[in-house]
C-alpha cells in the first residue's frame, strides 16, 4: 500500500479524529485512517497537552505551583486542579501551615515550655516565639530562666542577704539567701548564733577569753582579754608584775628573779638552776658554760677546763708544762716524748726534743740521712703513693729529684698493701706490673737501698731495679741470692748470698769505682772487686725493659744516691730502715 495525495479533501478530523494524518490504501483505493489519533487514547499526540496519564513529564511544580498533583481533562488538557500554592490560607500537601492555619499546632504541642507558633512563607513552624525554661531568657510566667533574674535579689524576696537562684523550672531558689539568726553563718555575716566561723578571741587578736556574736551577726568581744592589762585572767599564768604569789623558787629553780613575758607566761630567764647550762647568779660555771675561763686564764699552762656538779671549776684536766709528765693537750713534757722520735714524726732520723710548751721540737730531725743533694731517688710507700681502682698510677719521688715511677696502663698497675710490715704499706708486685721511672738512673759511684721481700715461689730470676735499655739491674736471682749489674756497659755479673729473702729485709747495694759491696740488714755479705766504672743504668721498679721477668714481691722503700756514702753515712741510713721497718 502506498499512500496517495487524492484524498478528495478528506482528513483526519473530518473523518471524526483529532487530527493525525490521513492516507489512502492503493490496493483499495479506501481511506487510510492508522495515522489519525483521537484524545483519550492515552498517547499525547498533537497538540493534546497530555492524555490520561501521559504528562509529558509535568508536574504542579513545572507549571508554576508550589505542589500538588498535576491531572489531565478528557480534552487532554492539564487539570491543575490538584495543584496549591503555599500563602491561599489552606494547609495542602506537605505544608505544616498556610498564613493562620496552623492544623492546631502550638509551641507546647512542638515541645517548647510555651511562646507563640507562626508559620513561615515557606509553609513551616515559626517557632522563633516559642520559648522553654532553661535558655537563660526570662519569658511567659517563668519567674526567671538560668541567670536572668527580672531584678530581683535575696533582700527583694525578704531574706537579708545571699545569692538569689533560679530552679530547673524557671522558679525562684533561696538555697543562697540567709537571713541572721537561723544559726548559719552566711554571706557578710561575722557570725551567727553559736556559729564563729572558727575565730576566737586569739583570731582576732585577743590574747584570750569567749568570743561572742551579737544580734546582727557580728562579732562580740565583751568576753575577751589582752595580756598586758596587768590582771591575770583565764589562761594566763601572770600579768606585768601579777605573778599569782609565784617565785623561781616555788618553781623549782635554785634561785633568782622570776617574771613574765608578753604573753603573759612566767620568765624564767631571771631564775637559774646550777646544771641548766647556763651561769647564773653566784655559779663560777654551769656545764659547758665556763663564763669564757680556761686553763691558761686561771694560771695553768693549758688543758681543759671543766665545771663540777656544784658549779664551781673544775681543774683536773688543766695541767702545768714542766712537771715531767704528759697531760692533755702536750705532745711531751721536758724529757718524756712519749716514745716518740724523729722516725716516728716522719723524719729519717734526728734527736726529737721537747719546747716549753710541751710542744715536740723537730728541728733536729733529719730529711735525709745522709747529704740530700746525694739522694737521686727516694720512693717510700708511706708517702707520694697515688692510686685508683686497678692500683698505683704514681710513686712520687720524695727526693729533690722529683724523679717519679708511674706506670699508666691499668693491667700493669701494682698494688698498694696497707699495713705490710711494721704497720707501714708497702707496695705489691705480682709478676706483671711494674713502675717506670720519668729519667732513667745513669750512675757511676753509687749507695742503693732497697727494703722487701722476695715472694716468688719458684727458684727463678725476678728483677727489682730493672735496665732502661742495656742489660743493668738488680734481681733476686732465686730465695737466697741477688744478682746485681748483669751484662751491660762493660759491667760485670755479681751474683751475692744474702740468705732467706722470702723475709722483710733491707738490701745495700754500694760501689765505688773499685769495689762492688752488697750488704744484707748492715751485715756484709759480699765484696767483689769491680774495675769499670759502667755507668749502672736503670729505667723500671719491678721488671726488665721488656717487661720480662716480672716481680713478685713487697717493696716497702728504694733510696739511691749517686754517690758512694761512708760507711758512717750507710750505718746511719740503715739504722734508719732499720728502726723504721722493725727490722733485724
């Protein structure tokens, strides 16, 4: 079928449609009515605005309206019927209210305490009217809301004073007003009936007596007192010169005047009692109170002063210098040094006498046995000994040489042993540990001493003095023999019995130019003639150069002089060892 123009004038409305378009049918030449539409077919066709249900996607919204349901007439055109607009006075659709239409709201019914309801022009609660108990505005028949009182005040209410408060229910509160007499003390009030507040007459200035209120809360001090009114009352023990009859007697002191203080409480410092410590009265002392006397001011010449029970001196511990007998506070007296001497007192030998202040008298002790100058190396273990926790770090020299022996690796440090031999230290070697000395010894003519004791228990060459580099030294070659020299310098090998060196003993070792002597406690024990001159030098205490040969042994005191002392020189020196270490 094709359509054809000649459709003699015919259309779709004149056919009874609505419109749409009209075709003819070739084969049968009939009108062809499938493109005409009629209203109500439920397709918006045309010029239909909709029809039925087709809107063609409007709504009262798109149409203007503010809401409602769009509908569509039989000539399929829009039904806004069913459309409103918020502000026609009438509650439609999803409005809350329109104008004065409220649907029977009102703030109570929103949850506010009260106020107005409006309505927006929106269609919404206005509920900028309403109010509640709690938002600190005072509204409605709220007597007050949080802080906003209306003006009023506890004195308002009637009350005489206090903090006016406002309940959970908009309510005045008068937990905080208070009014005198109720018993409680409130606000600016001192007091109230039996209640102070916890002042007393002492509080407020008063020196005693009961503190009261009077009618108008404040407070009353018709029953207080002051001490210093010159009439004792309540706790007072006296008043200026009331003294209730009492005397330091009566109150149990030896005598003296009795009084009062400002706080109205006796005052003893009049009365004394002989043992109080303090002197008083007729006592010559009390205690340790002895009035700025001593000995030497009561005519003795010196001691302590002391005080009897009965408060008179006591002169048992003041003694005379001169009497022949050391008292306290003398070091001698005359001839008696109590067994003191120069040794003793740290010198090296010397007569010790006695001043007349019984005072010890060193001035001739000797600092050195034998000519100082000569001393080239005194190490003693009593003096210039510096430790720290591994051992001996410094043995100073006491000579004037200032030629110390250190040693500053912490596992080669000896030992420091107090209390050795003859209640003196000595220092300990145990076989690999030494001390080097800050110049090496270079010495020709020679005096060395050396006090210890040997105490290796194996038959095996250890090194006392050792070389600094060429083979110098003095050993203990085994229990009973020194070895002194060695190979070095041209010098020759001495080996020298001494005996038993696994005991305290000094050791002389003296050469000069001809003879090398080594003596044992004084006593000789060899002579060996020695033609060259060295020198003899030694660099260590206590091992060889290398730190072979490590001694094991005590040494107590090394004294060198680098010259060849007489023999009333050497005697002098080991009479001083000899005295000084208890040795034989």
């Amino acid at each position: 079928m094709r359509r054809h123009p000649d459709l003699a004038g015919a259309t779709c409305t004149s056919e009874g449609f609505e419109g749409g378009t009209l075709a003819c049918d070739d084969s049968t030449c009939q009108l062809e009515t499938t493109g005409c539409f009629e209203c109500g077919d439920g397709l918006r066709n045309g010029a239909e605005q909709c029809d039925g249900g087709d809107l063609g996607g409007q709504s009262c919204g798109w149409q203007g309206y503010d809401g409602g349901t769009l509908g569509c007439t039989g000539s399929c055109t829009f039904d806004t019927s069913g459309c409103y607009d918020c502000g026609d006075g009438t509650i439609n659709g999803a409005e809350q209210c329109d104008g004065a239409s409220l649907g029977g709201q009102t703030c109570v019914t929103q949850g506010y305490d009260g106020g107005g309801l409006g309505c927006t022009g929106s269609c919404t609660f206005n509920t900028s009217e309403c109010y509640d108990c709690g938002d600190g505005v005072r509204n409605g028949s709220e007597q007050c809301d949080g802080v906003s009182l209306g003006g009023q005040t506890c004195s308002s209410q009637g009350y005489d004073g206090g903090a006016l408060g406002c309940t959970g229910s908009c309510t005045y509160s008068y937990a905080g007003c208070y009014d005198c007499g109720d018993g409680v003390r409130n606000g600016s009030e001192q007091c109230d009936g039996a209640s102070l507040g916890g002042q007393t007459c002492l509080s407020q200035g008063y020196d005693g007596g009961a503190l009261g209120c009077t009618g108008s809360c404040m407070y009353s001090y018709a029953g207080c007192y002051d001490c210093g009114d010159g009439v004792r009352n309540g706790s007072e023990q006296c008043d200026g010169a009331s003294l209730g009859g009492q005397t330091c007697l009566l109150q149990g002191y030896d005598g003296g005047t009795l009084g009062c203080t400002g706080s109205c409480m006796y005052s003893y410092a009049g009365c004394y009692d002989c043992s109080d410590g303090v002197r008083n009265g007729p006592e010559q002392c009390d205690g340790a109170d002895l009035g700025g006397q001593t000995c030497v001011l009561q005519e003795y010449d010196g001691g302590e002063l002391g005080c009897t029970g009965s408060c008179t001196y006591s002169y048992e511990e003041c003694y005379v210098c001169g009497d022949g007998a050391i008292d306290s506070g003398e070091q001698c007296d005359e001839l008696d040094l109590g067994g003191q001497t120069c040794v003793s007192q740290g010198f090296v030998g010397g007569t010790l006498d006695c001043t007349g202040g019984c005072m010890y008298d060193t001035s001739n002790c000797l600092t050195c046995v034998t000519t100082c100058n000569d001393l080239v190396m005194w190490l003693r273990a009593d003096a210039g000994v510096t430790t720290n926790a591994s051992g001996v770090t410094v043995w100073a020299d006491q000579s004037d040489a200032s030629n110390d022996a250190t040693q500053v690796t912490a596992g080669n440090e000896p030992a420091l042993l107090n209390g050795a031999i003859n209640g003196l230290p000595a220092v300990s070697f145990l076989g690999d540990d030494w001390l080097t000395f800050d110049s090496t010894l270079s010495l020709q003519d020679m005096t060395i001493f050396v006090v210890g004791r040997n105490n290796n228990p194996a038959e095996t060459p250890r090194v006392i003095l050792g070389p600094a580099a060429v083979n110098n030294q003095i050993s203990y070659e085994n229990s009973t023999q020194i070895l002194s020299v060695g190979a070095g310098n041209g010098l020759d090998v001495i080996t020298s019995t001494i005996g038993n060196n696994h005991v305290y003993h000094s050791l002389t070792i003296r050469y000069d130019g001809v003879t090398w002597e080594v003596l044992r406690d004084g006593v000789p024990a060899s002579a060996t003639p020695e033609g060259v001159t060295g020198p003899l030098t030694l660099g260590r205490l206590g091992s060889w150069f290398s730190g072979q040969f490590g001694l094991i042994a005590e040494v107590a005191e090394v004294m060198v002089y680098d010259v060849a002392l007489a023999q009333v020189e050497r005697q002098a020196v080991e009479d001083y060892l000899r005295t000084k270490y208890a040795l034989p």
